[in-house]
C-alpha cells in the first residue's frame, strides 16, 4: 500500500482549499490522501476519495489569563499564545491523525509552526513557498525543517533575495491555476454575457482572502475612464461618501468569472496566487494592486509581475483623474503574452508527481514497517 500523503489547509480565503484539491485530483486513485482544516466546507463537493479531520478554529481563540497574554512570542515562531486549548486540540489532533494513518508525506499549505511540529514528530513536511519578506527565523526554521518547498508558480517569479539552499530544494510548477472553465475568446465572452463589442471593458476582480477592495478609488477611476465600462466582481467596502456613475457596476460574487475576463480589455486585481495566475491565463493586461498581507506577500509578488512586464502597478490607489489616466495608459501599452506564459496548464499534475515520486522515494525500503520489530530499528539514531 503506498504511503498517505496529509495537507493542512488554511482556512483564510479559499485558496488554500483549491490548491490542494487541485493536487490531490492528480494523484494515483490508490493514494490515501487526508485533509486536515478548519474549514472542512472549503472541500465540500470534491469527489476524489479523501478523508477530512477538523480542527479547532484556533483564530481569535482566546488567552484565558493577562499573565499569559504577556508571555513574548518566541522569535522562531509566529504565533503561539499561551494556554490555548484551541492550539492544544489542534496540534494533537495533528500529532495523532499523522501517527494513525502512518503519514508518509506532510503538506504544509501554510504554517511555520506546524511545519515545525512535523519534523519535531519525526514526519517528512513540504512547506508551500509563498512570495513576501520571509528571511525570519521562524520561516527559516521552517523551510530547513522541511524535506521541500512546492511553489505553485513559475520559477522567473521568485525573488531575488531567496537563498540559493532553500531554491535548490523548492520544486517549482508553474503557474497553478485552480479553475478549470473553457477560455472563450473576447468576442464569445462578450457575446455570453450581453456586453457591448466595441466598448473598452475594465474589470474589477476581487477576492474572499481580505476585506475587499476599496470602492471610492474606483469611482474617480470611472471618472478618469468615462467611455469604459467598469464591471467590478467580489465584494468591495465602502467609506460611506462615494458617488456611484452609470459606466461603473459591482456585480458581487458571479458564476463563469473566466468569462468575464476573457470579455475585458483590462484587468485590475489583487495580487493573490490564484487571481493572478487566473488572469494569466486568459491572458489579460493587468493592473496588479497588492491588499495588505502579512510579511509583505502581495507587494513581493507584485514587484515580481512588474519586473516581467506582465503587470503594471502603483504603491497605493491612485486617487485623481490623472493617475489614473496614467495607469490605465501603461496597462494597455503592455504586452499580455508576458502574463500569459506565466500560466501552466500542467502545473497541478507536475506538482502532484513531485509530491508523490518525493513521497516513495523517503519510504523506499521501509515497506516492512517504519516501527521498531524484535530486531530493533533498522537505522540507530544516535543523540
């Protein structure tokens, strides 16, 4: 029987979640695969064959003295209150889920301290390599920790800064884009949802990982863009004195958003995995404006997307008719085969056989049992 492979999946946002059933749908059907979350409805619906272990929602969880709240958090570590009974169900809950099921390979989508736990348990981890301002000891810690990084993206995005030890130990996949709908071309697309097929069509794509994108910066941009339509997908926050104009629409959550940037001429969004490589490949011009995350993760990306000049960007939105003219006018000057080839239509499997011939090859040998027989270990560690 080959070995189990697990996932811990974040529950921020839904990417974690759609990352891992992408994976997990190219593995050998005579794989045992388990997930384990907080967010166990993220997977409702997905037919491979997996098991599902909840876990506590650590998140806000709360310290049940002022003494412990005060405790300092370790510099190896990222978060790690004191007297958590959320923390301690979760991480045994782990420990003992790993054991059972005699885990081979531990896929870590994302969290230092357990990519920790897992090889403190003596269970190989993969750590998925995110952009941002990672050379912290704790993200460090984590990454030597592991036996591999998986990086759901194309190695000409990585940055510079990223040590030469860890890189050469990181399998890159390219681009990984969860959604799976036809790609229709602008003409179709526009034909599918009603739209003009002559009018300039911008589109607003927002994600489910934040609060949303803020909605005044877009009024002065349909402002700025009076002839354009302005289509705005997801959800948006409010300050509570913006204008709203007839060329600017927030549609929400739509069904068939693949369709919706196959119809626009440009695209402005977050900088998050799969939002950017969804634009990828369709193949859009994008205007790349990074939300606020920890250790810098959307701005390092960004910067990544600049660099290849497969996206234009700006520090901050831009808040007059000028800058936005100015930005839309560098958007259109870009050439969208540069963003196109950062998406790989094989990416999902490649990672998935990585992560599988990775798998066997640590096992391999170990098929008598890693347990200790009246022999003794086959391998003596030595303190």
């Amino acid at each position: 029987m080959k070995k189990p492979i697990s996932f811990f999946v974040h529950h921020q946002g839904r990417g974690h979640a759609n990352r891992t059933m992408a994976l997990a749908s190219e593995f050998s059907k005579d794989r045992p695969v388990s997930v384990l979350t907080a967010g166990p409805h993220l997977f409702d619906g997905f037919s491979r064959d997996i098991e599902i272990v909840t876990l506590p929602n650590m998140i806000g969880a709360g310290v049940p003295t002022p003494r412990l709240f005060a405790e300092p958090t370790p510099s190896v570590m990222h978060c790690v209150p004191l007297g958590v009974s959320e923390m301690r169900r979760t991480m045994r809950t782990i420990l003992d889920h790993l054991d059972d099921r005699g885990t081979g390979l531990f896929v870590v989508d994302v969290s230092s301290e357990i990519g920790l736990l897992s090889r403190v348990a003596s269970i190989p981890s993969i750590q998925i390599r995110m952009h941002g301002d990672r050379s912290d000891i704790g993200h460090i810690g984590a990454y030597e920790a592991a036996v591999g990084m998986l990086a759901p993206f194309d190695e000409r995005m990585e940055q510079d800064d990223y040590p030469a030890a860890l890189r050469a130990k990181t399998f890159y996949s390219g681009g990984l884009c969860t959604t799976e709908d036809d790609v229709p071309d602008k003409a179709e697309a526009r034909a599918r949802l009603g739209l003009d097929p002559a009018r300039e069509i911008i589109v607003v794509l927002t994600g489910g990982g934040g609060s949303g994108t803020p909605y005044a910066p877009l009024t002065v941009a349909a402002r700025a863009a009076p002839d354009a339509l302005w289509l705005v997908l997801g959800p948006t926050h409010r300050e509570g004195h913006e204008t709203d104009f007839s060329n600017l629409r927030e549609l929400g959550w739509v069904r068939g958003v693949t369709d919706y940037l196959a119809a626009a001429d440009i695209v402005i969004a977050s900088a998050g995995d799969n939002t950017v490589h969804e634009i990828a490949r369709v193949g859009r011009p994008l205007v790349v404006m990074p939300e606020w995350r920890y250790f810098g993760e959307q701005a390092r990306k960004s910067e990544a997307l600049v660099r290849l000049g497969a996206a234009v960007s700006e520090p901050v939105w831009p808040g007059d008719l000028a800058g936005w003219r100015a930005l839309l006018d560098r958007a259109r000057a870009l050439d969208p085969h540069a963003i196109r080839t950062l998406y790989d239509s094989d990416a999902a499997r490649k990672a998935a056989g990585w992560l599988e011939g990775l798998c066997d090859e640590l096992w391999n040998g170990a098929a008598e049992g890693e347990a200790e027989d009246e022999n003794g270990p086959a391998l003596s560690v030595v303190a």
